[in-house]
C-alpha cells in the first residue's frame, strides 16, 4: 500500500484500464459491457490475473441482469449529483476517476 501520511491519503496497487494487458484487459473489456466503470475491486485483484478471472466467472451470471446496470449507472450517478468536491485539486482528480469524469 502507498500512502502520504501527512494528507492521510492510502491507495493500494492496482491496474488500471490503460495499464490492462491481455486476460485482464479482456476482463475489463467484458465488465465494461454492463457497467460504466471497473470497480476497484476488480482492478486490484488484476495484480494476480488468475483471481480476477475467478471474480469475473462468479460475477458474470448478474452482469445482463438490468437491474444491476441501473444500480451501476445510479451508484455514479448519485456520486456526480450528491458528492461536494474537495477543495484539494490533487484529491479531487484521484476521486474523479471512481466517477467516471
């Protein structure tokens, strides 16, 4: 995990769609069909491809269900609408890639 003690900023490691190479990027590419995004979830569990694909195989079954892409679309949605941007510009560009902007 990488950090800045003093913002109290934590990220963890992960890849990124633009970083995603062969069964991880086809992954992405099959998660982006039913949502607007790749959760950070799935972007962290990439660093060991063979979890990933175990992730998406569970996943896949409620992907076409259209009630999961509204919740997807909503829960960003809801991020745009809602959320009052921090005055920090270096948060508020880390925290606009979880809303698709």
């Amino acid at each position: 995990m990488g950090g800045d003690a003093a913002t109290g900023f934590v990220g963890y490691p992960i890849v990124e769609e633009a970083e995603a190479t062969g069964v991880v990027a086809g992954v992405y590419a099959g998660l982006l069909e039913s949502m607007p995004f790749v959760p950070s979830l799935f972007k962290s569990l990439a660093l060991c491809p063979g979890y990933l694909v175990l992730a998406h195989e569970q996943v896949v079954p409620v992907l076409p269900d259209p009630s999961f892409g509204s919740a997807a679309h909503q829960l960003v949605a809801s991020v745009r609408n809602v959320a009052t941007p921090p005055t920090d510009a270096e948060v508020r560009e880390a925290l606009a890639q979880f809303a698709g902007r």
